[in-house]
C-alpha cells in the first residue's frame, strides 16, 4: 500500500503544490512592494511640494521686500515729481492751490500707469511659474507603465 501511495505523488505535483502555498507569500511581497512604492512617491511629492513653496515665499518675500523699498523712492519722487508739475502750471497763470493740485494729480495719473504695468509682468511671470511636481508626475508614469507590463 505505501508502494501504491508512493506511486500516486509524484513529483511534480509536489513542485506544482509548493508553488500553490508560494502564491499568497508572492501576493503579499507584492502588495508591501506596492505599498512601499506609493510611500515613496508620497515622500518624493511632499519634498517637491515643499521645495516650490519655498521657491514661491522666497520670490514673495523679495518682491514684498523691493516693494517697500519701491514704495519710499515712489514718495519722494512723487512730492519733488508734483512741485516740478506745479511750477509748470503756476507759469500758466493758475492759483497756487490749482497749481498743485494739477501737478500731484499728473504725477499720480503717471505712477499709476507704470505701476499697472510693472504688475502685469509681475503676474505673467508667476503665471508661468509650474505648480506641478514634475518629477512625481514622471515617476507616476514610469511606475504605472512598470506596473501594467508586470501585470
């Protein structure tokens, strides 16, 4: 009888069993393998939106900081720009009042005008400015396409 049993395992069912039980062990490595894969991506995504944050604040804080300073000179320049204007008008016979007046409103009407100016160049370039995170988005990519031929 153990001759027959001997007989009936063969081995290559033994193989084809030990492949069987192999199987969930093959599954799980794959899904920690997964998972391990998403954290990473995760982890890559967090530094990139962390790195273009920082790019983004130190860019504000240079503009905040040129503004101010911008901000000064524009003052004074505008006063010492709106007595030269009112010079100009006082020799067409106006009132000292009206003289003045014309010559800040001149001078504010033209630092309007530049300074429309200055932030549309500011605004299209921020615009231009990539938010995504390039390298995780191709990263993405490289693991979807990794993940479909292993599949």
């Amino acid at each position: 009888m153990a001759a027959s049993n001997a007989a009936l395992i063969r081995p290559e069912d033994a193989s084809t069993r030990s492949e069987i039980e192999q199987l969930p062990t093959l599954f799980s490595k794959l899904g920690d393998d997964a998972m391990r894969l998403f954290n990473s991506q995760l982890a890559l995504f967090k530094v990139e939106i962390k790195e273009e944050a920082n790019s983004v604040m130190r860019n504000a804080m240079m503009i905040a900081l040129g503004a101010i300073i911008g901000a000064i000179g524009f003052a004074l320049v505008n006063v010492a720009a709106a007595f030269a204007i009112s010079t100009l008008f006082a020799r067409a016979n106006f009132s000292q009042p009206t003289s003045y007046a014309l010559g800040f409103v001149v001078t504010g009407v033209f630092y309007l005008i530049v300074g429309g100016i200055v932030v549309a160049a500011i605004r299209s370039r921020l615009a231009k400015q990539e938010l995504v995170p390039q390298r995780t988005v191709d990263e993405l990519r490289k693991d979807k396409e990794w993940l479909k031929n292993e599949l």
